[in-house]
C-alpha cells in the first residue's frame, strides 16, 4: 500500500495526479494550510474522484459541530491522540472487502495534514 501525505488539499490532489493514484481512502487533520479544513478536503476528494471512498478525520477539536460534519458526510471520527492500534484496527476494517476479492482495486491511502 502507498501512502501520500500532503499540507494541504490543492498539495494532495496535486501529487495524486502526478501520481496517477487511485486512492482506497483519505486521512485528514481536521487542521490544514490553506483554506480548506479536513472534513471538506475529503469531501472534495470524493467528488473529484466521482466515488465515495471511506474517510477518517483525526483531530483534538472534541466539539459536537465537527462531529456532527464529520458524522453527516460519513466521514469517522477518531480524536487526539489515537491509539495506534484503534487505527490499525479501523483500516483493517477498511482493507477486508478488498483482500476477499471484491473488484476492489485501489491500494493508496492519501494523507492530508499540516506541516509543522
């Protein structure tokens, strides 16, 4: 599996195409540069890609509204810190169609957060 990370949305979908990716799901900071938060990166991604793929947002912005966003767009919501096992666990979860041989081709993750 190849995974791409990227500060931003524009920077994600910049190096996909570069790539030619066709990602199995996006990873977001709820916090990235630009204008673009995480929640709307996905969204955008799915679109342009004209498929719903699964998201996860990660972030330690607790507040009901980015889980309700989050929620609404069926985007999981994991907050800071996760545990790397809940995460491991959630994208094994995320890989079991895929190893049971459903067609399913796409083997990128994309990543999108923040750059310290």
């Amino acid at each position: 599996m190849t995974c791409v990370t990227a500060p931003s949305y524009p920077a994600l979908l910049k190096r996909a195409r570069q790539k030619g990716l066709v990602p199995h799901g996006i990873t977001a900071d709820l916090h990235l540069d630009g204008d673009i938060d995480g929640i709307d990166a996905i969204i955008l991604l799915r679109a342009h890609l004209g498929r719903q793929m699964p998201g996860i947002l990660i972030t330690a912005d607790r507040s009901q509204e980015i889980r309700r966003r989050a929620t609404e767009k069926s985007i999981e919501y994991f907050s800071k810190p996760v545990k790397p096992g809940q995460l491991r666990v959630y994208l094994a979860h995320l890989s079991a169609p895929t190893a049971a041989g459903t067609g399913a081709e796409a083997d990128t993750d994309l990543t999108v957060e923040p750059i310290a």
